[in-house]
C-alpha cells in the first residue's frame, strides 16, 4: 500500500512568517527541520496504519527544504521544483492515500496562518469549476484524476477546518490555533508530532477498511485565475488555451484535472517572470 506526502511548509507547528520558511533567513534551518520532522510523524503513522511505501514530495518554495539525511528511512523524497507537476510530482494510480502535510489556507479566505494560494506574490485567487480553491482543494482535485483519495491534512485550524467541511472523511492534524495572518497559539512540538502520527494512522485504516474514498474526476476542469498585477494575464494570453477575463483575470479549460492543473502551474510561473519584467536583470 503506497502513500504520497505533498509537503508544504506555512502549515507546520511554530511557523508563523513566511520569512522563517526562506532560505537565507537565520531561522530557515531551524524551521526546515520542524518541517523534516512533521512529516516523518505522519510516515510513522502511515506504517503503523499499515502502509508499505512512502514518497514524499517537498512542495514548498524552491521544493528543496526536507532535510534528507533526517527524512524517515522508509521514504523516497522528490526534491527540486522544475517538475511539470508541482505540488503533485509523482503522484499516480498505485497509490491508495494522499497527505497533505503543513498546508495552510488560500489567500483572502480568512485569517489563517500566512494564508495565500500557489505563488503570493503573483496569485490572487483561484476558483476550479467555479468554486473558490486553496491549494489543498486543488491538489485533492488532481488525486481525484488519480482515483486517490486525500486521508489526511495537517495545518492550522483554519485550513483543516476548510477540508473538513469540503472532503468528506478526511483526517486532519490541526497544530496551532490561527490568530491572524501572522500569529498563531501553536500546540507544543511533541504534541504536535503525536497528533499527526494518531491521525496519519487512523487515516490509512480509514482508508483500508473503505471509510475514505477517492472524489470524483472532474472532466473538463476550468480555472478562473486572477493575478495581482495586469502584466501577468497579458502575457498568460501567449498560450492558445487561455482567454483574458478581464485586466487582471484569465480563465482555461482542459480536458482533465491533470492537464488543467499543469497548465496552471506553467502560467503561475510566467505570470511570476511577468511580474517584474521578463529577462529584467535581478536587482
Ligand atoms: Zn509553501
């Protein structure tokens, strides 16, 4: 029984700036291992629930946070963010589960923990078919395709009480209690790690015995994207699939989720070098 880890990092105990999740800044290697950490807490849960092998993708930046010499034994880890999949590289039908570890909520839709959607500097909100969609949405919408369901959530309150009133069943782990964008109560770290590992086993024996299942496909799926400078739709109009919705808005259709969410990340990262000018040099 496979298990895929997308780990993201805004969503793990003690983090509460975006800064302390940046390389560079003095605090980042304290905070990439609490990240190292979480996660091997739900692999150990996953194991004890009964799973036998474990991917882990870092999705979080420049994707390249885990600490791999500390990352648990039984896992293989996907590291690197040129990948035509993002949050969701490696991810197909052998699996059984889906986690989504330290996620936090989408830009605008409360109060949550440094909550933004994909790329804060670039994206100002997303909707799939309609609905307005965080990133956990979005990735459980891409297992859809897959036929994987997404067992588990690990965050602030916010976000795992978004995906608990959205995915039915989902276990959620949720480490630190939101009191604005930039401040959190956060449980203490040990207690953190026994929540996620309880709630990582219970998923995949929810899992197991058919209490959580796979969502449906959505077939065609449509993004409706709206940047937070005009220079970013202007330029996503150079791909033949996208329609201008308004100055700073576009809209796509695909015929799959897969296909519509890589599109997606192709235009995050054009709309991102739109921003400040392609080919400008960096400052
Ligand atoms: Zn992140």
């Amino acid at each position: 029984m496979k298990v895929y880890i997308s780990a993201d990092m805004e969503g793990v105990c003690g983090v509460t700036h975006s800064a302390q999740c940046r390389p560079g800044h003095p605090d980042y290697e304290r905070f990439r291992r609490l990240l190292t950490q979480e996660v091997n807490s739900a692999i150990e849960g996953a194991l004890e629930g009964g799973a036998t092998d474990v991917l882990v993708n870092d999705s979080h930046f420049a994707m390249t946070n885990i600490v791999i010499e500390d990352l648990h034994p039984r896992a293989s880890l996907i590291s690197g963010s040129n990948k035509l999949s993002a949050q969701m590289e490696g991810l197909d039908e052998t699996f059984a589960a889906v986690f989504l570890v330290g996620y936090h909520q989408g830009d605008g839709q409360g109060d949550g923990v440094i909550n933004h959607t994909l790329m804060s500097a670039t994206i100002r909100r997303v909707l799939v078919n309609g609905t307005v969609a965080d990133e956990a949405l979005i990735n459980a919408a891409v297992a859809a395709d897959f036929g994987v369901p997404v067992a588990l959530l690990t965050g602030d309150d916010r976000v795992c009480e978004h995906i608990s009133n959205t995915i039915e069943n989902t276990q959620v782990a949720p480490v630190k209690r939101a009191i604005d964008r930039l401040s959190a109560e956060n449980l203490p770290v040990h207690e953190a790690r026994r929540l996620i590992r309880e709630r990582a086993a219970m998923a995949i024996e929810r899992v197991r015995n058919g209490a959580i299942k796979s969502a449906a496909a959505y077939a065609p799926a449509r993004f409706d994207v709206e940047f937070r400078l005009s220079s970013a739709a202007h330029l996503c109009t150079l791909f033949p699939a996208v329609e201008r919705t308004g100055p700073c808005s576009i809209t796509f259709e695909r015929p799959t989720m897969v296909e519509a969410y890589k599109l997606f990340w192709g235009l995050g990262i054009v709309g991102t070098a739109a921003m400040t000018g392609v080919f400008t040099p960096a400052p």
